[in-house]
C-alpha cells in the first residue's frame, strides 16, 4: 500500500522521531511506498493568510474561506500545499504521528489543515440542498483513504480514562478523528496512543512500536471508528441533529455519534 | 480592571477584527486599562522549537518539556515570552478572541500557548505528592485572574447542538477552556460564541458585540463554569479519576468535572 506519513515533532532523536523512522523502515521492508513530510524539517509554513492565495488582491479584505475557495477553484494555492494534497491523492493510508501538547496536536499540525484543507477541496464540497448538506462526514475528497493517528502523551493514562481528569482521550481526540479526518472522508481507525513518554525506556518503546506495526501489518482486519455518515438517514436535515432515539440509552455528548 | 486581549485573526476588517476593536474602545471608554497581542500583526512566532530556549546546546537532543524547564528556572526564555507572560501577569481578565478552525483554534493561538505556557510556569509546578498533585486545575499562576474565550463560528448553532453533528459546542471547547485555562488556574467563565460569522450583517454583528459588552460590563456577576478544583478531595489521588457518586446520574465523559 501507499502510506503518506505527516509527522510533527521538533527533535527526530525524540520517541517520536524514532518512531516515525522505524515505521518507515518496517513498511518499506514489508514492500510498502512510503513519503514522510516532516514538518519541522520542511519549516511547514502553518499560518493561514493572504500569501496562501495567489490570486489575493493587495488591499482586499480578506475572507479565508471565500479566499480559499477562489484560490482552490482557480489553480492559485501555493506549491506545498499542491505538493501535500497529490500526496493524499496518492496514499492509501495517512498516519498523522505527534505529540499531544495541551491536549491536542502541535501547532504546526494545526496549521496545515489550516492550509491543506481548503475551501473546494476538503470543504464546501457538493450539494447542498433539503437532502443532502454537503460531502462530508462520510463523504468527501479523502473517502476510499483510511487514517490513524499515532500520539504520544506525557501524562497517566488514569488521567485520560473514562473518569481522568482530562477527559477521556477519545473525546479529546474527537474534535480530530471526527470533525478534521472523518469530516473529508477518511476511515479512521482507532488510535494509537503511548502514554508517559517522557519516562519511557526501550522495552516501554518497543512495545508501543511492535503494537502499532502490528496494526499496520493487518490493516485491513482493524475496525474503524463506526462515525455515523451525514447523509444517509441518521440526521434531521438541516439541522443536522441526530435523530431521536438512535443513540444508545443515555449515551450524550460525542459518544452518540458512533454506532454501536 | 486590567484586561488583556489576545487576538488571533489575520484579518483587521474582519468580523473579529471589529469585534476586537470595539470591545477595545468600550472598555477604555468605561476606565479599564486595555492591552492587546494582536497575533497576527505581530507576527508571533507559533512554532516551538530549541530557538526558544536561549540555553539550549547545539547538537543536544531537545526534550521540549525538560528545555523548557531549564530555560524557565535559569531565565533563558525569549523576549516575547516574557513579554506575554508580563501581560498575563498584569491582567486581571484575559480574553481570546479567534475564529474556530477546524474545530479548534488558529495554529498561531495554539503556537502562543505551547510557547507561553513554560514548565515551571503553567505546568510543571508545586508539589507532587500522595495528596496534591501539582498546583493544576485550579490552582496555578493565573489563580485569581478571570479568562473568556470569545469566538466566531461559520456554522450553524444547531450542527453544535447537544445533538448536533459536531459534537456539544462545550465539549469541543473543553480542551481549551478545562484543559488549556483551567489548569493553570484561571477562573474561566463560559464562552461568549457567534454563529454563522460569515452570514453576519450589522444587527448579527451587533447583537453579539452588545451581548459581550453586557457580560464584560458585569464581569463580577458572571457565574465562571464550576470546573472541579484537583486537589481538594474529588478525585483519587494520583490516579485523578474522580471519585465514584460525584457525578450527577448518567453523567460521563467531560460533563463530570463540572459540579452542578
């Protein structure tokens, strides 16, 4: 398969940094194509402004997304951002490996959705009438492509458990899986999380490695996140509410939109 | 009062941009003393790397949390740091102004925090023993100041409904305003949110700025979210789950840290 690895960590001697290179190393071993964008090395440009938009008239207000979207329609984005988006075109698969730093991805992550994602492309795509609000959320450029998150935390995972103080991690993660990665079409698959990485020694390393190449490995037998599709049936239109009484019994939040 | 604005929209004659400069001039109007980091015009750095860390060894291998530590207890943060930390230090509110991107804020916001926010500073800090577990999630440098998140959504209020599609606006928040304000002290009050920015004609836009100025003019009334304070008796200590029957019947995931 075709792997397309973003990584986003300043230090490649880091767990992160070896992580990411013996990943590599194992999927090409096992015949794989791989591209890395290693996004501190390549100094991912990852503020959204004018200079992302080539077609940016000097003294105009800026409107991101109705710049994005002109941009986008008219063959005027920036050349890394062309460069990563025929990088997703061509993967099958894209593992977004980084740290959690205050409790989601580093900024420079953020930053290019911020610029990859554009309007016309990963967004504002397709109908949107009384049926059907736009390809997303099961819909979308990226549908066909499955995604993984790889995540190191610093802290316990008792702090991320159902009852932890920060929050189960699923739920921190949500706003990633479900509205960044599921909203443009990905399949995603669980996530890889190592916790307390700042304590790990090379047994703690190896075993979250050989785990996450054992996923990679059967890919295709790992169940993805069963996210509830926009368009077809589960949600009122447009309000775009879930239906009453398909969520399991007091299931709230953002647990309701996962099938069970 | 000292209130300090932290502005992160790349755009001046932008919805946000008026909205910012309006709650400036009525807040200076009424006699409080106004301070604004205006991110983008600034040109905040938002990418942590060894530069900001001026006792950093060329050729060691960075480990963000533990550089960031060294550089904090010997002094050797940049100067922005250290000018935003003054700012923080001076205020007596804090308000984050930014658009929702993806569900979260701009990278040049989060970029802020990861560098802002040192070890020894914001987290890393006070005791850690069997009873007390840091000064966190209620305790901490900002104790006493007041933080709000005032931001701008494309979307429809619905789609953030507690049914709606993107899950509970209050949860796709919470990293921020729990796990990002909350922890290193500040007294958080609920989010002032507007809807459907990029619809917004003169009475949307005013509508939500008089609301705002109504809440900042009687900030002292305000009812901060009722965050649970760590170490004080609701969570196991060091596991950090909070303690079986707190919770109200059926409650889970972030909803259970708030007392109600």
């Amino acid at each position: 398969m075709k792997v397309f690895i973003v990584f986003a960590h300043p230090e490649l001697k880091s767990f992160n940094g070896s992580f990411m290179k013996a990943t590599v190393e194992h999927l090409e071993k096992k015949g794989h194509e791989v591209r890395v964008s290693d996004l501190y090395r390549e100094h991912f440009k990852c503020v959204v402004d004018e200079k992302d938009f080539l077609n940016f008239k000097d003294g105009d207000r800026l409107k991101v997304a109705f710049q994005s979207y002109l941009a986008n329609s008219e063959g005027k984005l920036t050349e890394d951002v062309y460069r990563t988006q025929a990088n997703l075109a061509w993967a099958d698969l894209v593992i977004f490996q980084f740290p959690l730093w205050w409790y989601t991805m580093p900024a420079i992550l953020k930053g290019w959705f911020e610029r990859v994602y554009t309007c016309g492309y990963a967004y504002g795509v397709g109908v949107h009438d009384e049926t059907h609000y736009g390809d997303r959320f099961g819909e979308g450029v990226m549908e066909g492509k499955k995604a993984i998150l790889a995540v190191t935390v610093g802290g316990s995972k008792t702090h991320y458990s159902p009852r932890g103080i920060n929050g189960p991690i699923d739920h921190i993660l949500f706003p990633i899986t479900h509205n960044i990665l599921y909203y443009p079409g990905f399949t995603v698959l669980p996530s890889h999380i190592t916790y307390e990485t700042d304590k790990a020694g090379d047994k703690e390393f190896n075993d979250s490695l050989n785990a996450f190449l054992n996923t990679l490995d059967n890919i295709d037998t790992v169940v993805p996140i069963a996210f509830r599709r926009q368009n077809f049936g589960d949600y009122e239109m447009s309000s775009l509410q879930l239906k009453e009484g398909l969520e399991q019994p007091n299931e709230t939040g953002f647990d309701i939109h996962i099938k069970k």
